[in-house]
C-alpha cells in the first residue's frame, strides 16, 4: 500500500509493502547485517516480562491512555519485550528530491531500551547506499556509506542521542505499546483526543503527543525531540509520523526542511517476539 506526496511536500519516506509475518523468504543479506549489528551491540536476546496485561496495571493511568492502550488490544495481552520488522518502500533526503527505493530491517528491544535499523537505498537508482540508525546504552547514531565504502553521513552526540530514543519512544507507540508500562515512562492527559508521553533512559527525557480519534485508535504523533541538519547545524524541529488507517503508521516527516537526525522510516509491521 502507498501514499502520494506532491513534490514539495515535506514527506521524506513512505511504506508501500507491510506484513506482519516475516518468513525466510524475505531475509537476505540486509537481515543478516541486522543479525550483526545485534551480535556486535550486545543486545539481550531476552526473554522478557511476558506476564499479561491486566486492568489493574492500566487504572492508575488518564483516561484517554487507557483508551489508546485498550484500542491496541494490550490488555489481557503478555507484554512485548521485543519487535523486528521489514518495510519497503520510498524515500528522499529533503523535499523535492528524487524519491529512491529503500528497504529496512529493524530490532527493537525493551529489556535495554535498544534499537538497531538496517536501510539499503539506490541512489539515482544506481549507487548502493546502506544506513544505519542505533540506539543503544544511552546513545544514538546515524551512519550511511556509499558502495558500503565511503562514509557520506555519520552523526553521533547529544542530538544524536536525544533523537534516536525519540524514535524508539515513536516506534513503541505504533508497535508495541506494552514497552512503555515502566516507571521510566510518564503519560499526561490534554484532552479527550490527545495524551503526552516522557520516555527518561540514560539521564535523559525525550517527549512526544499523541493525537487519537473516538476508537482509541493513534492517528498522529509530534514531537520537537528530533533535529535537522541546517546551514547553521543541528536545530530542533518538529517532526510527526502519522496514520491514515489508525493503527499502522504509513509516512513520517519533518517539518523542518533539510534531512533529519534519525531515519525517518515508518511503515514497518512488527513481528512481536524476535527470532
């Protein structure tokens, strides 16, 4: 399934092909990058808390979180301590820019609070470029290399940081909510249709709001924990990912022009229990 976006649109990525079972068929030598990628961080391979959700774990919480977490059927559910999922689709580095086909591999952990993503783009649909995006231990970075060769991005540090555990608070949201039911995790209510969440691991306190309909069902996310690469350097700027089905989110954007920190790479459907 895909989107259409006027060239001078700020969406920088798209999702056309979702699935939420994952055989071998579908893994290749980017998933056997993934694989390393773990090894080489030391991610735990789990298991985790699998204990269900119960009522009595959501009732301390605002009343429109527990509509959300109800519409994403967490309740009664066991916890998810893991997630890895494959999207395909399209993306550019800013506004109207060439769109380049991608493919991405992702891990996400709530043991550790970790992320690992995989990309493989052609660019002008000729040159091979990988990517990767991490977080993990309290850091984030974001390193690209044409031919797997020549390093053409690598960003690390503070903003770096800060962005990355954005992007894992964003994916737990869309993916698996259950991550977020820790004492780390902070939620306030703003109205019937929108909640904040706080996400702190390492010292550190990332934010975002969530937009939901009457159902429950998430169909927008913003934060300005996120930052563009400008003339100037690194600047916060907003950055959403949203959904026009209310469960999976199919596009994200940043609405600061330029490239982002962090891949901008929504789309891909979760097999929960990774393995």
């Amino acid at each position: 399934m895909g989107l259409t976006a006027d060239a001078g649109e700020p969406l920088l990525c798209e999702a056309r092909h979702m699935a939420r079972r994952v055989d071998a068929d579908g893994r290749g030598r980017l998933f056997d990058r993934l694989e390393r990628e773990l090894a080489a961080a030391g991610i735990p391979a789990g298991p985790g808390d699998e204990r269900p959700v119960t009522e009595a774990d959501i009732a301390g919480l605002p009343a429109t979180v527990q509509r959300y977490l109800r519409f994403m059927g967490v309740v009664g559910r066991p916890r998810e301590w893991s997630f890895r999922g494959r999207f395909a689709g399209r993306l550019r580095l800013r506004p109207g820019t060439r769109w380049m086909p991608a493919e991405a591999w992702q891990y996400n952990s709530e043991i550790s609070v970790a992320r690992v993503f995989v990309l493989r783009v052609r660019l002008a649909g000729v040159l091979p470029m990988t990517g990767k995006d991490t977080y993990f231990d309290g850091h984030g970075r974001m390193l690209g290399k044409l031919v797997g060769l020549i390093a053409v991005a690598d960003g690390k540090g503070q903003e770096f940081d800060i962005g990355e555990l954005t992007t894992y608070l964003n994916d737990a949201l869309w993916f698996a909510p259950s991550f977020l039911l820790r004492p780390e995790v902070r939620w306030a209510e703003l109205d019937d249709n929108a909640f904040d969440v706080t996400l702190r691991d390492a010292g550190r306190s990332v934010s975002g709001r969530v937009f939901i309909d009457e159902r429950g069902a998430p169909v927008d996310f913003a934060t300005t924990d996120r930052f563009v690469v400008l003339p100037g350097g690194l600047r916060r700027a907003e950055w959403r990912t949203r959904s026009q089905n209310g469960s999976t989110p199919t596009a994200g954007s940043c609405l600061g022009g330029s490239s982002a920190c962090g891949a901008c790479s929504r789309g891909s459907s979760p097999k929960s229990r990774a393995g």
